[in-house]
C-alpha cells in the first residue's frame, strides 16, 4: 500500500474543495489505497489554520462543525505516530521539519504538498541520498501516482 504524509495546506484544500485534487487525495485515503500518517503535532495544526478567522473569511462553508468533523475524520480514517524523532532539519523552514520527521520516522512512500520549501528537497542530491525512499510531490501527481498504481493492480487502464 502507498504510504504519505499529507502537509498542512493540503488538508485544508481537502476539506474546502472535495472535487480538487488535494479532496481527491483524501478520498484514495478513504477508499484505502493510501495509507496516511499524522502527528499529533500536525492535527494540532491542521486545526489552528481550520480555525484561522481569515481562512473562515474566505472559505465560508468552513464551519466550526466541518472543521471538527473534518479533524475527527483524519483521526478516524489516519495512523497516529507517537513520538516522532527529529530526524531532519530544514533551515530553510523549521516549521515544514515535522512533515519530514513523520515521513521519516512512518517509512511514508510520500509527502504531499505545494509547499516550495518542500518540493525543492526533490533537486538536493544530498536529500535524495540520504532518504531515497522518500519522494515529494504535489496532490495532482499523487492523485495521478496512486490512481496508476491502482490499475496496475487491478488491470483497469
């Protein structure tokens, strides 16, 4: 099964837009073709930007009932990682570092995320050497990923 880490931007655009492709990333979570890893410490973000008053402004839909039903869905649906060690550092954005130790410390196949400051560790050799196994993409590409490896599977094209 395909394992990821999904950062903070992409549960919110999961959770405002069902139909975008973060949405359809949480849906293969759901139909269980992806396995997703969370941390305390990621859910404990995920709810602070959910609650945000400028992210409320401009996602109207996003009640406090949606919010809270949407994080007691990651619960339900993710696999909790207790004690994440810190494995990476990544002085370009420390706050991004608990996305890698995760990803780390779960064995993730992926991140998913449009962050720069993460999707640029793609191009470091030296990031690349050191966590072969480890690959960041943005949702559509893991949508198109995972939806490939689904029909290969089950011999639909």
């Amino acid at each position: 099964m395909i394992s990821a880490v999904f950062d903070c931007m992409t549960f919110l655009q999961a959770v405002t837009n069902r139909r975008g492709p973060a949405g359809g990333c949480f849906t293969l979570v759901e139909e269980k073709h992806v396995k997703l890893f969370v941390s305390a410490e990621i859910l404990e973000e995920v709810g602070e930007v959910l609650d945000r008053p400028k992210i409320r402004k401009s996602f109207s839909t996003l009640t406090d009932e949606v919010a809270q039903d949407f994080l007691d869905h990651i619960v339900e649906t993710a696999h909790a990682v207790e004690n994440v060690p810190s494995a990476y550092h990544l002085d370009r954005d420390p706050d991004d570092e608990r996305y890698l130790n995760l990803a780390i410390a779960a064995q993730a196949s992926f991140i998913v995320s449009r962050d720069n400051d993460l999707l640029d560790l793609m191009k470091d050799d030296s990031f690349r050497k050191a966590y072969p196994n480890l690959t960041i993409v943005d949702p559509p590409t893991f949508a198109s990923h995972v939806r490939a490896e689904i029909a290969k599977t089950t011999g639909t094209n």
